[in-house]
C-alpha cells in the first residue's frame, strides 16, 4: 500500500515519504478528521439512547431497584452496569471523557480552519491565467470588447458593495470581487460556538452544586455553603375554577445572620439568581407535620362511660395518655382552627385548646409517633386543653378514628377534617459555566446566520488586447444555491454582453461611450444584486 | 366529552387533505393538468380551514395550539403544507405535492390518534413566550426536514426511472451545457469550459435557448416562460425521460436547500431556544431528557449531512438517502414521547 493511502480520510496534511503518520502541533491528524468526530457522536448517541431507556425502563434509584435488577441480571453484567454507572450514564467518568473528546475534536477543526476561512472571508485573489475559468461552473468570454468595458464592469459591481482587487499590467486587466465573505466565516465561528457551549456545560456539571430546599412559610433553610439562609415567608398555589394548578409561588427572604438582605417572589419560569444561587419555583408538597386548617367538631361526653379500647383499631395505647371510647351526644359545634391560635370549646366555659403536633400519616414506632408519609393517610393531631388558661389535659383526635376521649374532660374534640401546610420545593444550584454557555449561544447563533442566511459570491475578470479589440473573460463563484447563482449570472453575462455592443457602436460611430458605461454599471449593479440574492 | 368545533374542523380538514393526496396520486399517475390543479386547490382550501381550526383552538383555550402531541402534529402538517405551496407558487412544481401529501396525510393520521382534549390550563412551566419561539422554530425546522424526506423520495424514484430507460444523470447534465463552448485544454478542467460570446453576435438568442435547456428560468420566474411544457407549469423537461418529475439536479439541490433552512431553526430552535427555556425555568440548561436526547440525535445526524455533502461531495442518491434516513430519525424522536417519560411528557 502507497504511503498515502495510511493517511486518515478527511486529514489535510499527507503522510511523509516514510509512512509515517502525520502530526500537526504535535497531535495525531486523526484527531483533526471529521471522522474521528462523527466516532465521538455516533458513541455519545448510542449511549445517550442507552442511558435514555435504562433510565426509563429499568430505574436504579435505591437500593431495592439496584436488588432487583441484580436478580434480573446475569452477575458479571450487572457488576459491567454498575461500574459504567449505566443507571445514570450522563454524568458518569467516561461520558464526560466522550464529551471532552468531542470538545477537543471541535478545538483542532477549529484551530486548522480558523485561518484559512477567515483569509477567504475578507480577502479574494484575482485569476490571472484565462485557462483556469474552465475550473468554474458559470464562466464567458466575450471577444472584440471595447477597452472600456472591464472597467466599466468593475465600477457597476463596486457600486453594489463587491469588494475586491484589480491589477493592471501591460498584457492584461485582472480583478476578483466577492460580496458576503463574512459567510466564510461562518463554519469555524459555529464550531467555536459549540466548542464553548460543551466547555461550558462539562464546566457546570463538574464544579456546579444542586440541591433542593423544601420548607413550608416561616421556616428558615441554609443556603448551600453560603454565609446566607432563606426564609420562606410564603407559598401559594393558584388555582383555576376547575381546580386545576395555574401557578406557584412562593415569598422568600435572604438573610444574612439576622440581616435581612433582599425579599423576593419566585415563580415558575422566574427564579432568583442571588451570590451564584440560583433558586427555583420546582415543586411544591404537603409538609406532613403542620396543618393549615382543621375542623375540630365538639360533642359532649355522655356519663356512661365504656371501657375503654376494646374492638377499636383506633386505639393508641401510650403511658401517660389513658383514653376511652366515650358515649357521645349530639355535636355542639365545629371550629375552624389552626395551628398557632388557642380557641375555646363550645358549651364549656373556661376550656381552651390549642394544636401541639400534627401528622398527616400517623405511625407510631418505638421512637413515638412519626409520620410514615407525606400523604393523609391518618391523620391525627394532638390537642392540648386548657382550663382557665392552665394545661388541664392532652387528647389526639384522629382523622379515622373519631370519639377518643380523656375522662377527666366533659367533652370530645374530633377532627373532622385537615388541611396540610404546603411546602416549596425550590431547586437550588450554581453554574459556572453559564457565562460560557450563554456566549457559545449567541456565538452559534449569529454562526449560523452567517453559514445559512448569507451566501458568498465571487466574480472573476481578465480582459486582454488582442489585434481585433479586447477579449474579456467572466467567470462567477457561488458556495451555495449554485443553480439559481447560474441563472442569475447567466444574466449578468447577457447584460454585460449587451452593453459591450452598445460600447463598440459607440466607438464605431465615435460617441462618446459615456451613456452606455452608465447604462453597464446601471444593468451590471442590478445583475449582481440578483446573484447575490 | 363534546367535540369542540376546532376538533370538527380538524376532521374536515384531514379529509380534505385525504382527497387532497388522492388526486395528487391520479396526477401522478395521469400527468393531467386539471387533476393537479384540482389537487393543490383541495389542499390549499384544507390548509385554510386547517388555519381556521388552529386559530380557533388558540383562541378557545387562550393560549397557543403548542401544548401537546397533537398539537404539535396538527401544526407540523400545517407547515408542511405551507411549504409545498409555497414551492408550488415559487416554482410550479406541482408533482412535489405527489410526495409531500401523503406525508402530510400520515402526520395528520398521527395527530388524529392522539388525545385532542383542549387543556384549559397550561401548566405552569408552559407559561412562557418561550413556548412560541422553542416550538414554532422547531415545527418549522421539522417541517423543512419533511420537504427534503419527500424531495429525496422523488430523487430516487426519478434515478431509478433514468436507470431503466438508460439515462444517466451525465447525459442529462450535458444537455444543460452552454452553446458554443470552447474546449480548454487544462487538465481537470470542467467539462463544457467557457462559453464564448462574441460581440458581433446577437447573443440574447442563444442564451434564451440555454436558459429554456437549464430550466431554471421557470423555477425563477415563476413558470411563465415560453415552451414551458404543460400547462400546470411543471418542469419543461431536460430532454431526458425527465416527463413529470423535476430534473436531478433541481432534485438534489432543493433536498439541500429544504436541510439548509431546516438546519439553523431547528438549532436555535429546539436546541438552543429549548435551553434558554429550561435554564430558565428547571435551572439548568441541560438535563438529558429523553426528547432532549432526541433533538441531540437529530442534530447530530443533520449535522454529519451537511458535512457529508460539504466536505466529502456527497450530493444526489446518498444525500437523498441521508435525508430520507434524518426524517425517520425526527419520526422516531417524536413517537418516543409516548412511551418515554422526562421534562416533556406533558407533550
């Protein structure tokens, strides 16, 4: 095999006479190949769709899902799964490895095109052989032309914002000029864009912190690792007239120690940005140990008391709480209450109550009662009444389980009903590679304007004397849309052509050829602006 | 649940286009100028009343018809439409319609499947003017990778009707040389060289005659030219077996040019307008979701195109199949919200 043949398809540089493969600044030319590139995205798609469905139809979030699959698996594959961190494959070792191989394959194809696209951007260099038209799609010559001519073409395309050279010499006239070069530029500055954009984005998930706050109104959370806390003074849920959430949102403070630094309302698609936080409105869930309401109903305890428990799954048992199952007359009222006021007990003077604990989901384990999930369940509350402003007893009321009553009171308080406290779930984190990421968008984004909206043309002149009059070659370039670019130029060729006769019968009838260059720059601005559309 | 009357336009508009793809077949097959016209003038009064339907729905639920699969389906079709009749009207190319219908057809086949329930209230996340711009730019650019699938299928088929008729895409591009050319001698020099006008010559004939063989003029003039074939103003032909369909080369450089637009908006669209939105709204700008995923993977291949095509020359039947391959790719990227869950199974 030919030393050539070893070289890497898409690389520039050929291998030397030895075989030898090439380097550029020290680095393999594979590494500069378009095909190495597409390698890396062919990997990151394949495993992207990979860690797309593990994540869907096989979840490992704890540990009984991670058991389960292990019996699902074969063991040495299970143990390849868990190595790779195929359960969240995206920010595993070796994907952020893939990505900053992609992000080095955007930096060499940047670095090798940078030069020569933005020299072809701003600079075009004239055709001096005739012989090298035949190269170009779109290219005329017109013979026995008027002197004039050349530069009558190459003032109307100056007027149209074509820029370019012209060189003069004895044997002949040259000149190139092109209009929207900038579109050279365009590829390299879109592989710069997205080389920032990946930088920026592996910048953000290596060193960048998330976490999630959830805290109901009054409650006081530390703000990452910062000197600062968050105070949620407020959250509301908006509702439409079918029940249907329309917004969230909740009031929060920063404090610094007991300073308060700034109040501000966050909601969904308006976070707070605040010392590299930044803080927002993501969820929202009942706070299983505070009620915004409850309905507590009253009844007076009947005399004949029964014995207390029996047959009643309702039943707490705790050392310092006897109950009974009470005989009950008809209710004598309901109150509304909450969990911060003292309210008084209907049809019993001088007795008070207040809440003391609340639990939407009540368990009671060896540590006590506890919440066993954030859902209302079983909810309980536990009351405290007072007598003339004194603690005189402590009863539960259960949401389940009604008429639980203390002897020592002359009544039982129910709870009928309960409302829990919501809680904000605000996500918190830094991203420090957002600056990065917002400058490789914009950078993108103007790159693709330049690559696809704007479109490079460049026009070839040679005019030469020759005994019968001037020879003038024409000759048109266009990077894109190259068949309505022939069309166009094929007209600019007719107009050109057009005005070279009116030219020549000028001189042939020794006018002044004034009013014909005119009418060329005229007809050939006109054609260039088509093309060039 | 009541169909609602954007619902019952929905239904009259599906089987209008319906009709719509049954006369651009009979067309296809018959070449007759009425039933072409007939065909487009079907589909352009389906894609009013498809307008209607969808301002109907903005206005019933107050907010834009972008909220959902069907949604999102219904308007895609609409593109799409939009866009042969914008060809059709730039450059007479009826039989475009023959491809792009049954297209719009099976999109529109899809959205009637999914459910069609007005959601009275977008979700919070959804309340953005981001919802416009991420899923309008990325219909449109779908909507542009749709007419390049449909113009790379009518590629083929016309390569392989040049095939059995002993054509080849060589002889027909010779056809389009220019009169008088002068032969260069120049190693690898362009086949045909420079054409030559001379002064004395009255030159305005022969480039009428070549610009009639290039047929272009049509495409750039809006078929108005003389001799220009039928009178649906299809494409007058390029002196090969050419007969209804657009030449090759017309072929291959709408494919690219339908992947040129569709490229940048469906970027800043889908991808970069998508992460703006999520940055603001679920804090960062990327979190691998599957239709994230997806849009990556689409990206990714139309990428690895325009590539292919620029740096590595391919154009004509491997473009075509790239472009056909790409659509499937979309096609699947937008099933996958189906089964998948993520950021965007409210779509």
């Amino acid at each position: 095999m030919q030393a050539h043949d070893k070289r890497p398809r898409g690389s520039t540089k050929p291998s030397d006479a030895s075989g030898r493969r090439s380097f550029r600044f020290g680095i393999p030319e594979i590494l500069f190949s378009m095909k190495f590139a597409i390698w890396i995205a062919v990997i990151l798609a394949v495993t992207s769709i990979a860690g797309v469905l593990v994540q869907e139809f096989y979840p490992v979030r704890n540990e009984h899902q991670a058991h389960q699959l292990s019996e699902l698996l074969p063991a040495p594959l299970y143990g390849l799964f868990m190595a790779l961190q195929m359960y969240d494959p995206f920010r595993a070792v070796w994907f952020r490895v893939l990505l900053g191989l992609l992000a080095l394959s955007l930096l060499l194809c940047s670095m090798r095109n940078f030069r020569p696209n933005f020299t072809q951007a701003f600079r075009v260099r004239p055709l001096r052989d005739p012989r090298l038209f035949a190269h170009l799609p779109d290219s005329y010559r017109l013979n026995r032309v008027s002197a004039d001519l050349f530069d009558t073409v190459v003032r109307g395309l100056r007027r149209r914002l074509f820029f370019g050279t012209v060189e003069d010499s004895a044997e002949q006239k040259v000149a190139a000029f092109h209009r929207g070069g900038i579109a050279r530029a365009g590829p390299v500055l879109l592989h710069v864009g997205i080389l920032v954009l990946v930088v920026g984005g592996l910048f953000s998930s290596l060193v960048g912190k998330r976490g999630m706050l959830i805290g109901s109104p009054g409650e006081i959370l530390a703000l990452g690792d910062s000197p600062y806390q968050l105070r949620i003074d407020r959250f509301d849920i908006d509702t439409n007239e079918m029940g249907q959430v329309k917004q969230y949102r909740s009031l929060v403070t920063v404090l610094d120690g007991d300073r308060e630094v700034l109040q501000r309302e966050i909601e969904v698609n308006k976070p707070l940005r605040f010392a590299g936080f930044n803080l927002y409105q993501s969820t929202y869930e009942a706070d299983p140990s505070r009620a915004a309401s409850m309905l507590i109903r009253v009844r007076p305890r009947l005399p004949q008391a029964e014995d207390p428990g029996h047959g009643n799954p309702g039943h707490v048992h705790t050392e310092d709480q006897p109950h009974t199952t009470a005989g009950l007359g008809e209710p004598i009222g309901v109150i509304d209450a909450d969990m911060q006021g003292t309210f008084d007990v209907p049809g019993n003077p001088g007795f008070t109550f207040r809440a003391r604990r609340f639990f939407a989901h009540l368990k009671i384990t060896e540590q006590g009662p506890v919440n066993a999930s954030r859902d209302m369940v079983n909810p309980a509350v536990e009351l405290v009444v007072l007598q003339d402003g004194e603690p005189f007893a402590v009863q539960w009321a259960f949401g389940r389980f009604p008429a639980h009553a203390r002897e020592e009171l002359p009544f039982v308080l129910e709870l009928v009903d309960a409302r829990p406290v919501m809680a904000t779930g605000l996500e918190m984190n830094t991203n420090p590679g957002a600056p990065l990421i917002w400058f490789g968008l914009i950078l993108s984004t103007v790159a693709l304007v330049l690559c696809f909206l704007i479109q490079h043309h460049t026009i070839y002149l040679i005019a030469q004397p020759t005994p019968k009059g001037w020879t003038l070659w024409l000759a048109g370039r266009a990077t894109r849309e190259r068949i309505a670019f022939s069309s166009a130029f094929e007209r600019f060729a007719r107009e050109v052509h057009r005005t070279a006769k009116r030219l020549k019968e000028a001189e042939r009838t020794s006018e002044s050829p004034a009013t014909a260059a005119g009418q060329i720059e005229n007809h050939a601005a006109r054609d260039a602006e088509t093309a060039n559309r | 649940m009541p169909e609602t009357f954007d619902i019952k336009l929905f239904w009259w508009v599906y089987w209008l286009y319906l009709a719509s793809f049954l006369f651009f077949t009979v067309f296809g097959a018959t070449r007759g100028v009425r039933v072409g016209r007939a065909a487009t003038w079907v589909l352009g009064v389906g894609f009013v009343l498809h307008t209607v339907a969808l301002s109907w729905r903005w206005w019933l639920s107050g907010h834009v018809p972008m909220a959902n699969m069907y949604e999102y389906a219904s308007l895609l079709a609409w593109f799409a439409v939009l866009s042969y009749l914008y060809i059709e009207w730039r450059y007479r190319k009826t039989i475009v319609g023959t491809f792009v219908a049954p297209v719009v057809v099976a999109v529109m086949t899809c959205a009637s499947l999914l459910p069609k329930e007005i959601t009275q209230q977008l979700m919070p996340a959804l309340q953005s003017y981001w919802l416009w711009i991420h899923v309008s730019m990325a219909a449109l650019g779908e909507g542009a990778f749709l007419v390049a699938f449909a113009v790379s299928v009518m590629y083929l088929i016309r390569e392989l009707r040049e095939k059995r008729t002993g054509l080849s895409e060589v002889r027909a591009h010779a056809s389009m040389r220019r009169p008088a050319r002068e032969a260069v001698a120049v190693p690898g020099a362009a086949p045909g060289g420079v054409t030559v006008l001379d002064v004395d010559d009255d030159v305005d004939e022969s480039i009428e005659q070549l610009m009639h063989e290039v047929g272009t003029r049509d495409a750039k003039r809006g078929g108005k030219s003389r001799g220009s074939g039928n009178g649906a103003g299809n494409d007058p032909g390029d002196g090969t077996d050419g007969g209804v369909l657009p030449s090759l080369r017309l072929l291959d450089e709408i494919n690219y040019r339908a992947v040129a637009i569709g490229y940048p908006l469906f970027t800043i669209g889908a991808l970069f307008a998508g992460a703006v939105w999520a940055y603001e709204a679920w804090g960062s700008f990327w979190s691998w979701d599957p239709k994230e995923v997806g849009a990556l993977i689409i990206w990714f291949f139309y990428t690895a195109y325009l590539h292919a095509r620029l740096q590595r020359g391919w154009s004509g039947r491997r473009a075509a199949w790239l472009s056909i391959a790409g659509f499937a790719i979309v096609i699947l990227s937008f099933l996958g919200n189906l089964w998948l869950g993520g950021n965007h199974a409210y779509t």
